[in-house]
C-alpha cells in the first residue's frame, strides 16, 4: 500500500478530494490559474487594492479572503482549475474544510515518513500531491458559471 492509500484510508470522508466532490455537487463556477503541476508555495496578500493570491511570481486578484484561501489550497496542489462553491456565503467554511484536511495530510505523512531518509520523504510527499491534483482534476472544474434553471417570474404571464 503506497502513502497516499494509508492516508486516504486513514482520512476517510476527511479526504481532499472527497471534500472536493462534495463541493463540486453543489453550485459552483469555474476558476482557472496558471500554476505550475507540482506543489507550490501559495502566499496570500494584502494590498491597497485587496487581497491577492501570490503563487510563484504570479499574483491573482481575489474578491475577498475566504476565496484566497480556498484558492490557496489548489495553488499549493498545482491545480489549473476548480470549482468555486457560487454562494459566497459557503466559500469560508469550504476553505476550513479544505485546509483541515491539508493539515491532517501532511501530520499523517509525517508519522508515516518519520523513519525514512530525506530523499526517500521529498519523493513520497510528491507522490502524495500529485495523487491528491490527480483526483481533483479527475473531478473536474465544471462549468464557467452554474446553470440558473429556476424560474424567477413572480407573476403570472396570463394577466
């Protein structure tokens, strides 16, 4: 059984992916950014004109900080495009979600690597995140914008 397997299996619906789907099944807009496909460092910051998701030497604009810090979680993973949950009111505790299961990722593969040597630990931890963007991009981002299907006439067309 390889890394990502003991922690998924340890993870359960805790899972980063899992999360993701659940996410995914409700009504969310794509996002794409340029990223390299490799484990990234993601900064968020500050500026006199908002917030900013730097990753590399990029730097995205963001509405607020819930979506930089949903968007950081895909940064970090080398992710291209995702979904954004549409109601904003729902993106903060998507992002918790998300980072929650980051952190449990890397402290179980801390105990599953601590015996291992350095290189041994760089390559099982790129194994892990390519398993983890695998699965999100399996998933997909879905559609630009979410279909609006509802009917919103209040009145009655026949008067």
């Amino acid at each position: 059984m390889n890394i990502a397997e003991e922690i998924r299996s340890s993870l359960g619906d805790n899972w980063l992916p899992n999360i993701y789907t659940t996410i995914r099944k409700s009504r969310t807009r794509a996002v794409s950014i340029d990223v390299p496909d490799r484990e990234n460092l993601a900064q968020i910051q500050h500026t006199l004109l908002g917030v900013e998701l730097k990753i590399g030497k990029r730097r995205f604009p963001c509405p607020d900080l819930s979506t930089a810090r949903y968007m950081r979680i895909f940064g970090r993973l080398g992710c291209r495009e995702f979904a954004v949950p549409y109601d904003i009111s729902k993106i903060s505790d998507a992002a918790d979600q998300l980072e929650t299961a980051w952190q449990q990722s890397l402290i179980l593969f801390r105990d599953f690597t601590e015996a291992r040597s350095e290189r041994s630990i760089v390559q099982l931890r790129s194994r892990l995140i390519r398993t983890i963007r695998n699965e999100i991009v399996a998933t997909g981002p879905g559609d630009a914008m979410p279909a609006f299907d509802r009917e919103t006439r209040q009145r009655d067309r026949t008067i």
